[in-house]
C-alpha cells in the first residue's frame, strides 16, 4: 500500500520530466494523467482509459487534387488516402487501444481541416506523436 508519506528516489541524468515521473510512479505501481494543467497520480488503469482528444494535421500527406477529374473524385481520392493513414495507426500504435480492436480510441479524418482526430489515451497520443514525426 503506497502512502503519501513513502518515500522514492531516482537518480539519473538529463531526463525529462515524463520519464522521471513514469519511472518513479511505476515502480510503485502507478501512473498519472494531465488534467486542467495539474499533474494527477492515478493507478495504471485509470490513466490508460483516461482519453485525451487531439487533432493532428496531415494536409503534406494528401494528393495534390487531380485538375480536370472534379470535386467528388479529388475528395474521394483523399478520403482513400486518409484511410490508408488512419489503418496504419490503428495497426502499428498501440493496436490493442483502438476500438476496432476492443479497446476505446476512436480515428476519424477531418476533411475541411485535413487532419485526423483522435481520442486515446495520452501515451497512445506520446507514441503518435513521434511516429507521425517520423515519417507516416
């Protein structure tokens, strides 16, 4: 049983602050979750149905519309292009998150802001982020 008075130490060398705080709650079996600005202990469980909702713009990863094929197939294309986005995620970022897969998180293609939206959990979003950074 963890009490506010126990006591964890960590040493270590130029890590972040999200690394020192995985580390040191999950060695005593808990997480935590960003909430209105505050940093809030949670158990495991807690954090990981936590969902966060965040927009991620993937306009670079569009086709350039076809001139002379109209607005219908242009859209089309780019809905065919954002699927193919958005399967890559859902296979390849935490799979067992999704709600295809059991889990809560949604995807969906904005089309008029040409990002996608997605609900997850922070670390799901952690993991996005830098797999969209490097090169989806």
């Amino acid at each position: 049983m963890i009490e506010s008075t126990t006591l964890v130490s960590l040493q270590a060398k130029k890590i972040s602050v999200r690394t020192a705080l995985k580390k040191i709650l999950g060695d005593v079996g808990l997480a935590y979750i960003l909430k209105d600005g505050v940093v809030q202990v949670v158990t495991p469980q807690v954090a990981a149905s936590t969902m966060t909702i965040r927009a991620y713009a993937i306009g670079d990863l569009m086709p350039v519309p076809t001139p002379g094929q109209g607005m219908f197939f242009n859209a089309a294309q780019e809905q065919f292009y954002a699927n193919q986005v958005m399967q890559m995620i859902v296979m390849t970022v935490e799979p067992q998150s999704w709600a295809i897969n059991g889990g809560k998180g949604t995807i969906f293609y904005n089309a008029a802001s040409k990002s996608i939206v997605v609900s997850n959990s922070a670390e799901l979003h952690l993991s996005l982020k830098s797999s969209l950074a490097g090169g989806y």
